[in-house]
C-alpha cells in the first residue's frame, strides 16, 4: 500500500513539474469553454450591408436611420446603381443590399404599398437567412408604428433574392470549410512528427552535423509532403463537384494555386511545431487541439466572425484557414479573380514565410 501511494504521489509531482502537462490539463478546457462560449451564436451584430436608395425621400431615409439604429447592421456604402450592386458583393465586405424602389414614399401613401428588396450573399446560407428576417422585423416593426397615425393602412412589401446561392443549400458553405480542415490538419500532422521523429529515433545528431543548411532541411522536409497534399487536395475538389455538385464558377487553375499555396502554410506551420516539440505525441497534441479548434470556430467557417466579440475577431487574422476560406468561396461560389483576392493571397503568403522563417530559426537555435 505505501509502495502503492508513492506512486500516486510520485505522478502528482510528475504533472505539477511538466507545464505542457498542467497546460493540457487546465488550459486547453479552458480555452475550449471561452471559445464555445463566445464563437458560437446564430446572431448577427455590425454586418456590414450598403444601401441603393432610388427614392431619397423622407420614408427611406427614416427607415435607413432605423436599420444604421439598430446593433445588427452597420451601413458601409451608399451605391448609385444596380450595376454596382454586384462589384460590392465580389469584395467580400459587404453582406446585404437594400433597394429602395423610385418614388418609395409617394406609393407607399398613394397606392398603400412600396417594394424593398433585400439582397443577400447566400454564399453563407444561414448567415444570408438571418439577416433577411432580421431587415423583414425591423421593417415590419416601421410598418406597425407608420400605421398608427393613419386611417388606411400602409404596406411595405419586401422582395428577398438570394446570390451566389439562391436555393441556400448548406453544403455551400461546408464544402469550403472541410476541405480547409482536413488540408489544415493532414497537412500539419504529417509534418508536425517529422523533426520529433528524428528526436526520438536519435537521428537528429545526423541531421545536425550534416553539411545541410538549416533552411534546406526545413525544405526537404516540407517538399515530399507538399506531393501527397496535393493529391488529397484534388481528390477533396473532384469529391466537391462531382458528389456535393459544388460549383466553380472561377478559374480551376487559380483555385489549384491557391490549393497548393494554403498546402505549403499548413506544412510549414507542422514543420514549425516539429521544431517546437519534444516528442510525436505533443507534436500530435498541439496539432490536433491548436489548430482544430480555432480552424472550426475562428475561421468562419460555421460562425459569422463579425458577430464574434472584438478580441477574437482580432485573434481570428491570425488563423491562416479564414483567408483561405474566403479564397475558396470567391472562387468557386462568386467566381472572382485574383484581382480580388490578392490581399487574402499575400495575406497567406507573408503567414508561410513567417512559419518557414521561424522553422530555419528553431532549427539553428538546436544547431548552436
């Protein structure tokens, strides 16, 4: 018995010691909880929208003071025309779009009723759902107070069309986030035992006094992984269109490109937390619990980050996987050009330089 409760005390000395331990043990859940608590929410706050007032009378502009009023929609641009409806939308930015029909104000009192239509970007079919209930109530609420001071009632009708996704289908949206996931998991696991592998084995004395340069081995190491992520990522593509019927409205070309450049991120951030780890099982860990998680919850994925609370909006330009989310809908459910993802691109780019950088760098700190 007393061998027995030496032991136990023996393992509780053994975790106070090791600060990964005691981190896996009260960190990670802790984490856990204040992302689940704050990143999961079906609301919307601060979605940017823009406004195509046709009317410019006093009923539209009482109204869109109601909408910029409320903590749901915060108006970014005023636009002149239909035409520039579209270009608005192919940045990213903004969400909806509200137009106001000619004479607004004078049918609604003459003929008892005026058209607004709402236009959403349905490549986030929930999001574009929300947020045409939520312009219907605030309507319908401005509706209810304009007919209490009058005799006949007034009625505005509002028209709702859905773009890029009229028929709101879900898998629109997940397509996009699993391909990120599973090409930002496999791709970081397969990478991230590679250095701690050489550790364990006791190859990495060989590695060390080898006339290899720091960035040569970081690169060597990268380059055989980049082939097999490749293949995986095409077979995700082919699986895409062909049993989800996803469309890819842009160049297959630029998509492959921007496939391969987000590959090289992943396996560059692996090779980074190789470089870090002391052994394959916390190189495991660290790639499945710190990436998984804030891929699935931080990267828009499920949840409108413009809804999240401004600090992890913040930490969320941090995870590699939201730029390339927004690539993969731009390119396959818009089908914009670079012309409109150069910054998410280079945005990608500076992050695999970073993590490439920071990779040669661990490694000389091992060789000095």
């Amino acid at each position: 018995m007393k061998r027995f409760i030496g032991f136990i005390k023996k393992e509780f000395f053994h975790i106070l010691r090791d600060r990964r331990s005691l981190f896996i043990l009260f960190g990670m859940p802790i984490v856990q909880i204040m992302l689940f608590g704050f990143a999961i929410t079906n609301e919307i706050n601060n979605v940017d929208i823009a406004v195509l007032d046709h009317s410019k009378d006093d009923v539209t502009k009482e109204i869109i003071d109601k909408i910029a009023a409320s903590k749901y929609f915060s108006i970014k641009a005023f636009i002149d025309n239909e035409t520039a409806i579209e270009k608005v939308f192919e940045k990213g930015q903004i969400k909806a779009v509200l137009n106001f029909e000619p004479d607004f104000s004078r049918k609604l009192i003459a003929e008892n009723g005026a058209t607004v239509q709402i236009l959403t970007d349905a490549t986030d079919p929930n999001t574009a759902n929300t947020i045409s209930n939520y312009t219907g109530a605030i309507l319908q609420k401005y509706q209810q107070e304009l007919n209490q001071n009058v005799a006949i009632s007034y009625q505005i009708v509002p028209q709702t069309r859905m773009v890029y996704n009229p028929e709101l289908k879900s898998v629109f949206m997940f397509v996009p986030g699993v391909m990120t996931i599973i090409l930002m998991l496999v791709s970081a696991m397969m990478t991230s035992i590679s250095i701690t592998r050489e550790k364990e084995l006791g190859t990495m004395e060989i590695l060390l006094v080898s006339p290899l340069k720091p960035a040569q081995v970081i690169i060597g190491k990268v380059v055989p992984y980049v082939f097999l992520s490749v293949i995986n990522a095409v077979i995700i593509i082919i699986l895409s269109i062909f049993v989800f019927k996803m469309p890819v409205e842009g160049s297959l070309f630029l998509l492959g490109a921007e496939s391969i450049l987000f590959i090289i991120n992943a396996l560059s951030l692996g090779i980074l937390i190789s470089t870090i780890s002391s052994t394959q099982q916390t190189a495991m860990m660290v790639s499945l619990m710190g990436l998984m998680l804030p891929v699935i919850l931080l990267s828009g994925f499920i949840f409108p980050i413009s809804s999240m609370p401004l600090p992890l909006q913040i930490i969320s330009n941090a995870i590699p996987a939201k730029w390339f989310i927004i690539i993969l809908k731009g390119i396959m459910l818009k089908g914009v050009g670079l012309a409109y993802l150069w910054k998410e691109s280079l945005i990608l780019v500076g992050m695999t330089l970073f993590f490439m950088a920071m990779s040669v760098k661990k490694y000389k700190i091992r060789l000095e």
